[in-house]
C-alpha cells in the first residue's frame, strides 16, 4: 500500500529509510548507552510512527514526526548525551525528511527515463548538504568559539550563502548533464 511507483522513486524511499532507521536508531543507541530508556523508547516509537505513516501514504505526519525526533535529539543535550552524536541525528534526520518528501512527489507522477538521474542529482546535493552540516556543526562543538551573538548571525548568513552557491553549481552541473543526455 505504500507511495512506490517507479524505480526512482524506490531509490528515494529506500534513501528514506535508511535516514529514518539511521536517525531513529542512532538517537536510541545513544540514549540507551546513558541508560535513558524513556527518551531512546520515544525515539524508536517515533521512528516506527513515521516509517509506517509513509508506508500508508501519510505525508502529513512527516513534518510532525521530524519536529518530534529533531525535540528527542534537543532533549539528548539535558540528558547529557554527546553532542557529536546529536548533531549527526540531526542532520540524518532532515535528510530522512526530504527523502520522504522526494518520494512522495515522485510517486505522484508517471516514471520518466530521467527520474533515475533526477533522483541522483538530488541525492548528491542531498549528501553535500548533510555533509556540510554536520562538518559544521562538529567545528562548532570542537572549537567552543565564545562569539558575540552578531558575529554568530554573521557566520550563519556566510554558511547560508555559501550553501546556495554550492547548491546554485550543483543545479548547473545536474542542467548540464541533463543536456549531454538529450543529446
């Protein structure tokens, strides 16, 4: 009864569900090691909710079950979990997000030829994206810079154009071997 329509799409659900069993069970394993039943429970519980809302083709509870997961992984800080392993949830948990919200746009459309290098191109800047992140995120918990709160806004709006050029040449590689193809 799932979304599945197409092997691009199938790329993008199985992408989901790795993210969301990655996320899910990382932020459970890391709960579980500082003994915190309670939270790695409601991990795996939301984990599990969402897995079977996409599989029924609720694209609804999505948003509701990442917001949810990413406040679980805020609650591993007061816990004491280690905040390397949080930002990774994190990040592989907004992946698992917009790999469900891929899969359910394509599953809403006939199978193209493309779809396969569509799906590709998205992952890669997908991966780039998630990678950055969390690079970032790591330097950040590293070096435990004491910034004014102007120089860290500044340092965001940096990384945030930074993103979109490298996304912006990602999209221009993605169009240019869109053309070689039709070719």
């Amino acid at each position: 009864m799932g979304v599945t329509r197409g092997p691009a799409t199938k790329w993008a659900e199985r992408g989901f569900y790795l993210s969301l069993t990655g996320a899910a069970g990382g932020l459970a394993l890391l709960a579980a090691a500082k003994s915190e039943w309670g939270l790695a429970l409601a991990t795996l519980v939301i984990g599990a909710v969402w897995g079977g809302a996409y599989h029924l083709g609720y694209r609804w509870l999505s948003p509701l079950a990442f917001v949810a997961l990413t406040i679980c992984a805020a609650a591993g800080v007061w816990h004491s979990l280690p905040a390397a392993g949080l930002v990774i949830v994190v990040a592989v948990a907004l992946a698992a997000w917009d790999l469900h919200g891929l899969a359910a746009r394509l599953a809403r459309f006939e199978p193209r030829p493309d779809q396969i290098q569509l799906v590709k191109n998205h992952l890669r800047r997908l991966l780039t994206i998630c990678g950055l992140g969390i690079i970032l995120g790591e330097a950040a918990i590293t070096l435990h810079f004491a910034w004014s709160m102007e120089a860290v806004a500044g340092l965001g709006i940096v990384s945030v154009l930074l993103l979109l050029l490298a996304l912006r040449l990602l999209d221009r590689d993605a169009d240019e071997t869109a053309k070689d193809q039709d070719a």
